[in-house]
C-alpha cells in the first residue's frame, strides 16, 4: 500500500466516529447512512444548510470533527421529522441532528450567538425551573436577549399579537409570578440533577 493509500486509510478509519457513536443521541446509527440525499431533499431548510445531514453523516465517518462541530448546521434543525419519515433506512436523523448540537455546544464548539441556540439555551433554562415552560416569561426573555432596548422594541412591535393572545386567553400576565407548574416540582429537580449526575459520570468528569 502506497504512502497516500495509507494516509486515506488513516483518515477514514478515525476516532471520530466511535466519538459520535458514545456521546452523540443516536450517534451508532451515523455509519448507516447511504448517502442517498432524501433527508436533504425532504428538509424545509435544505437550500439554507451549509452541510446537508447525510454530508454530516459523511464528514463524520472521514474524521472532520473541526468542521462537523463548528458548524451551524445542525442548529438549523426545526424537529419536523420529515427526514426520518422519509429516510429508507429509517435513521433517527431529527435526534443526531439535535445530539450533534448538544455535544458541540458542550465541548464549547458551537457557533456563538447561533439564532436556534440562543433560543433552545432560553426554552430549556425556562423550562427545568418548573417542570414546564412559562410562556410569557419565555417570551420576555426572547424579546430582551439583545439588550434592554431591543427588548423594549420587540415589545412594542409584538403588543398587537400579545393582547389578542391575552383576549383569547392563550397568555396570561399573572404568569410573570410563576404561571403552571408541576406538581412535584423537587421531584423534577431531582430527575435533571440525577440525569446531569449520570452523563457526567458516563462521560468520565465524576
């Protein structure tokens, strides 16, 4: 086998994928994937991503971690499931889509200030308080990302959709004092501490 063959064999034969395949949701079905284009054809941003999920799949399975992790692609994900309805090999593409940007944004390699990140980062803190997620206070939180100022424009701009919201009952302003909770509140607490207490250890930080 010649010098360059080697180098090939090398590259393809990497870590990566055995990296996905343990830390990534799903990530063992990575390396099932034939390449036949049908979740990029089926996605409602196909013309938008800058890797289509079958590239990813690919630049896994070559050893390109920089570029897998440090691309937005994955963030543009909407969870619309038409890939996987549509996938021959049925591949839980929607889930290593959104593992892929887990792992990245834990490793510290996701894209800053990424739109969908930004707003998956607020939803989950929102969420984890109560067991659920507050609405207006979700949406609050949505309007002043950018700044005080920004927030209050935001506001002004949305206040037609936020009182017809009001009028028909789908927000209430009370919420801002804790709005729908769980019942056993510690009890999901308890689940979130329990679960970040088993990743960490299965990843070896305990």
């Amino acid at each position: 086998m010649t010098t360059a063959n080697q180098t090939a064999v090398a590259k393809y034969k990497n870590n990566f994928l055995k990296e996905v395949e343990a830390n990534v949701e799903e990530g063992h079905w990575v390396k099932m994937c034939m390449q036949c284009g049908v979740c990029a054809g089926s996605c409602p941003f196909g013309p938008h991503w800058e890797h289509s999920p079958q590239k990813i799949f690919m630049m896994i399975r070559a050893g390109k971690r920089e570029e897998v992790l440090k691309t937005d692609s994955m963030w543009m994900c909407t969870s619309c499931y038409n890939c996987m309805a549509r996938c021959p090999r049925k591949l839980p593409i929607t889930h290593i889509m959104h593992g892929l940007a887990n792992y990245s944004y834990r490793l510290g390699q996701s894209p800053k200030g990424q739109p969908n990140q930004v707003i998956a980062k607020i939803f989950w803190d929102n969420g984890i308080k109560n067991g659920r997620v507050n609405e207006l206070t979700f949406s609050l939180a949505m309007y002043f990302k950018d700044g005080f100022v920004q927030g209050v424009k935001n506001g002004l701009a949305m206040q037609g959709i936020g009182l017809g919201l009001m009028k028909a009952k789908r927000l209430n302003p009370m919420e801002i004092f804790g709005g729908h909770t769980c019942k056993d509140k510690s009890g999901i607490q308890k689940m979130i501490a329990k679960a970040r207490e088993i990743e960490d250890r299965r990843r070896g930080l305990t």
